[in-house]
C-alpha cells in the first residue's frame, strides 16, 4: 500500500516487541532491545522523529529541564561529542538533538512513521499482542510498549461557534511546520499554562495587538536562561559520568542545588537573600531555596509573598499584579518557568482578559466574545493543554484479558504496579507515565532506566523460557496505594492541575506520577529485578 503523502509501510507483521512512540522513550527502548537480539517495530504517528519535540514548534517553545541534563547519558561519546547551546535548550534545537541519535544509533529503519496505532488486543491463546494501525495493519507481538508521552494527547475544548472563525487557528501542541507570521496582526491566546507563557512575549513582539484570555492565573518565575559558557560545558563533560550520578541520586533525578532548611529557619532578611539567590537560578531550581515550600502552608505563603513581590517590581499596573496572582498553593501546579512573561504586560499592544469565572462564551466569524466583549482577531491561539499522563494511553483501544479496556481498568484512575505494568495486561509496559516519577523527574533519565528495566526483564523470560508475565492484582494494589501516598503527602495534590486530570471534564482525580522520589523508586525496581521479579507472576 502507498500514499504519496505518507512515508512507506514497512515490510513484516510479526516482531518481537511493538513500540508506540519515536519520542525520547521510544527510541531508546528500540536501541536496548535490537542490541540484546530482539525484534522491533516503532509506529509513530509524526513525520519524524521527536514525540513532544516533533509536535510543540510554537514560538518559544523551550524545555525547563537544563540541556546538558535533558540527554541521554547511555553514550559516554554521545553526550561528549554533542554541543548544547543554551542553558535550557529550544525545541528546534532538542529535535536536532533526537534526529542526530536517531541517525547516530541507526534506529530510524526500524521506524514506521505517518501511522497511528488505533488499537491493541491481547491474544491469550498466542499469548501475544494483535495491533492495529490507522493504515489498515495488524501487527503481531509478544510484547507491546507504550512510549506515548505524559503530555501529547492535546485538550481543545469545543467552543460555540468555533467553526464559523474567518481568521487563522493554531493549537501549540500540534503547531505547523511552516513558520507562522503574526505581524500586523490581532491575535488571542487562549490560555496562561506553559506553553503560552512561552509564546505570548514572543507573539507579542511581532502582532499588531495580543489579547490573553486568562480562566486561571499561574506561578511564573524567570528561567534566567542564556548561553552556556565553554567553560562550564567543559567543567562537566570532564567528569559526565560523574554529574550525571550526583544527579541519579536526587530527588528528581536531576542537578540543582537545594538547601535541606526550612523557610523558618532563617530570620526575615536572610531568607529574602536566599530568596532573591534562586530568583537568579530561575526555573524550576527556585524550589530548591528551601525544603519545605512544597510541604509546608506557612513555608509556601511566605514563597507566595515573595514572588508576588517581585512581580510587582516587574507590572507597572498594580490592578495587573491582583489579575496575575494565583489563589492557590505555590509549585502545586508544575511551576512555569519563562522569559519576559510579566514584562510583556508592560506593552501597549498586549491586554490581559481576566475570564475567571465565565470563560470564553463564544467564538465569532471576526474574533470571540469573552466577559461580554466582543475581541477582533486577525488569529486565536489554542494554549488549552493536555489530557495529561492517561489521555495518550487511554485514547488508544487496548483490551487486555478478558476483554476489559483499559478505559474500563482505570475507570477511577491510573492503577500500576511500579508505573511500567498493569495487572491484565499481560507483556505490555507503560513506559514514562501514570505511577512513575516521570514528569516530575527528568524524562529522559526516567527513558532510559526504564528502557534497562524492561530489556532486563525480557532478557530474563528469554532466558527462562517463559512467554507471559502479568503483575499480580495484590503488588498493583500495593504499589497504587503507596502512589496515592507519596502523592497525599505533597501540597501538590490540593489544586486542580493536569498532575490530578482536573483539566479534563470526567476524568477521575487522581496524582498520577510517584512523587515518592526517584532513589526510591529506582530502588523499587531494582529490588523487583534482584527478587526474580516477585510482584509479577511469569509463565
Ligand atoms: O497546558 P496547561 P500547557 N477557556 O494545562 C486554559 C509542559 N510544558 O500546554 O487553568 C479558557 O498548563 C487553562 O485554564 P485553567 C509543562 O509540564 C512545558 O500550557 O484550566 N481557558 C490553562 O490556562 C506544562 O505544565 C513547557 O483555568 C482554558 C491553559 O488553557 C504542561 O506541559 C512548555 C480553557 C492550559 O494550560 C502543560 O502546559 C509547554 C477554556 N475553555 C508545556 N481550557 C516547558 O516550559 C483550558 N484553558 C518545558
């Protein structure tokens, strides 16, 4: 079968593991297992490769995890070898980035692209996968693997009226490859989550007039990020090895310094000093000035009173100030790191659209209607978010044993036995998502151990002899209850953010990632492996 618009279909329909995903985790997952012997077929619905990198191109689009620790550390040459340019490197640059390794480790041939895969159904009596792809493919596996991506099923909410807009849409998680121009023009974005807090001081820069449509105002901090130094990028390529471990041993599993005192513990001066030193860190690092902002309500009001502090020395307007400041718990919701946001709102051509409360109430042939104004727009910009850790796996149709979906299995939340399995679902993984660290950690960090986790365990079934594996209903149990644990011990459970789906009409509340820490969850799967895989029952 041929279509002119779409790359070829490969040849084969029978390997030995099915990969969804040529982003970070996808890739990686491919390289372990065609170097232990396996078989291996890719499918991704991008042209290329990139997952997130692929799809996010809008203005300013840029990772707040630092460059040279947002890599993959596998290849010693790889990481040596690779020059990053900025602190926080650009979405253009982080594709080059994933292109440069596909092409280095010769993964892309085994890469069907322009293809999505609609459905998945386990077959008890072959004891394999029959997946089936949007290109009219059944493709059979012992092993299916989900690397979807936390944040890549884009949310667009529908709004009145929206088809009989004369003017341009975008949407910035599936932004056109073609360079969009906004000058002269009167654009709205619709949202003030990350991704249009990135595009907004950019857009404004070129558009005759930006209007924000704020529902609910965000934490933003500066991300402070510049070029890196040959200096500092030679100080940790002499010793990679070695940052890369200090980093594997934090919470996060990735490097910033971070002070073990409370809020509490320094008088009022000394605590606005350390406060103004992580303002200049920037990013997401500002949580690291104090151990307690995340678990503390006193320790977080006396963050908030700094922040808003600084973003009144920022906003000309104080009525401005009141709109931007958050009612909610500082760093509940993932905190947004940016460039100029506030500075933005010092412009002529940018109004800020309080819509707290009403929302958008239509879209027009000429603009939107927004608080009962009506807004003229040459353009409107989606920045409306994602259904965020589930929304990718679950838009999938995959049935496990007994015909139960997986819509049907996590019909109250998402239940794992250590993020990567689902009870009933036998020899399928879920990689980088619902109960792991995933988006809380560096990702491609969490790609990679998981990559090594998985390949070990197949290696071991090969060696064994078995053909099956399934997490038994108690281990998914305990591990989904230690999940809701972490997860209650943290303010970051109180608010309503994609971390608990609140963003998504219908979908059950629930924290999905482990914020227990990364060591221990390292340790978790370390300890699964050295046990015979005990919490998983192996045919
Ligand atoms: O999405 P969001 P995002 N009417 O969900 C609003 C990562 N990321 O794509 O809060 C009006 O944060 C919604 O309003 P409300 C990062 O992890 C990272 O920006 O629901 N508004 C909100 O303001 C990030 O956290 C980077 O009231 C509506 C916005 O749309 C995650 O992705 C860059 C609406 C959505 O914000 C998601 O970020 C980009 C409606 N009907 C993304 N519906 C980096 O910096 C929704 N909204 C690395």
């Amino acid at each position: 079968m041929t279509d002119p618009q779409k790359s070829e279909i490969l040849p084969g329909d029978r390997f030995d593991a099915v990969v969804v995903g040529a982003g970070f985790t996808g890739l990686y997952m491919l390289h372990v297992l065609r170097q232990k012997g396996f078989t291996v077929r890719v499918i991704d619905g991008a042209s290329g490769v990139g997952g997130t990198w692929y799809w996010n191109r809008y203005p300013g689009a840029r990772c707040d995890i630092e460059s040279m620790q947002y890599s993959y550390q596998f290849s010693e040459e790889l990481q040596q070898e690779w020059e990053w340019k900025e602190r926080y490197a650009a979405q253009p640059d982080i594709l080059a980035y994933i292109e440069h390794v596909a092409e280095r480790f010769d993964l892309t041939r085994d890469i069907q692209f322009d293809t999505r895969v609609e459905a998945a159904t386990w077959d008890e009596d072959a004891g394999e996968w029959a997946v089936e792809t949007d290109r009219g493919q059944t493709l059979r596996a012992q092993y299916f693997i989900m690397g979807v991506g936390c944040l890549s099923a884009p949310v667009k909410p529908t709004f009145e009226g929206e088809d009989t807009f004369a003017g341009e849409s975008y949407q910035t998680s599936v932004w056109p490859r073609e360079p969009v121009d906004f000058k002269g023009k009167r654009v709205g974005i619709i949202g003030v989550g990350s991704s249009a807090i990135q595009a907004g001081p950019l857009i404004a820069e070129e558009a005759a007039h930006v209007y924000i449509y704020q529902r609910t105002p965000n934490y933003v901090v500066p991300s402070q990020n510049r070029p890196l130094s040959p200096e500092e990028v030679a100080d940790i390529k002499s010793d990679y090895r070695g940052f890369r471990a200090k980093a594997y041993a934090g919470l996060t599993a990735f490097l910033f310094q971070r002070h073990d005192q409370s809020v509490f513990d320094l008088d009022p001066d000394e605590r606005r000093a350390r406060f103004d030193e992580y303002w200049e860190i920037g990013g997401l690092p500002f949580l690291g000035a104090f151990n307690d902002i995340l678990f503390d309500d006193d320790a977080n009001r006396e963050c908030i009173a700094y922040w808003r502090s600084r973003v009144a020395e920022i906003v000309d307007d104080p009525a401005l100030v009141e709109l931007l400041t958050p009612d909610e718990e500082f760093g509940c919701k993932r905190l947004c790191s940016g460039t100029g946001y506030y500075e933005m709102f010092n412009r002529d051509n940018v109004t800020l659209v309080d819509v707290r409360g009403t929302g958008i109430e239509r879209i027009t042939e000429t603009g939107l209607t927004a608080a009962g104004v009506d807004y003229d727009l040459d353009m409107i910009v989606y920045a409306t978010g994602f259904d965020a850790m589930t929304g990718s796996v679950t838009r999938i149709a995959i049935t496990g044993r007994d015909g139960r979906t997986i819509q049907q299995k996590w019909a109250e939340g998402p239940k794992t036995f250590i993020g990567l399995t689902i009870s009933g679902f036998p020899n399928m993984f879920n990689m980088v998502s619902a109960g792991s660290p995933s988006v809380l950690a560096t990702m491609v960090t969490c790609a990679e151990q998981h990559g090594d986790w998985v390949g070990e365990l197949l290696d071991h079934m090969r060696a064994t002899g078995k053909r099956v594996f399934d997490p038994t209903p108690e281990a998914e149990a305990e591990w989904t209850a230690e999940v809701k644990r972490a997860g209650d011990a943290s303010l970051r459970t109180k608010c309503d953010s994609w971390y608990v789906g609140s963003n998504v009409e219908g979908k059950p509340r629930a924290f999905a990632p482990y914020i227990g820490g990364w060591p221990p969850y390292v340790q978790k799967c370390d300890d699964v492996a050295a046990s015979g895989y005990k919490g998983l029952e192996l045919k």
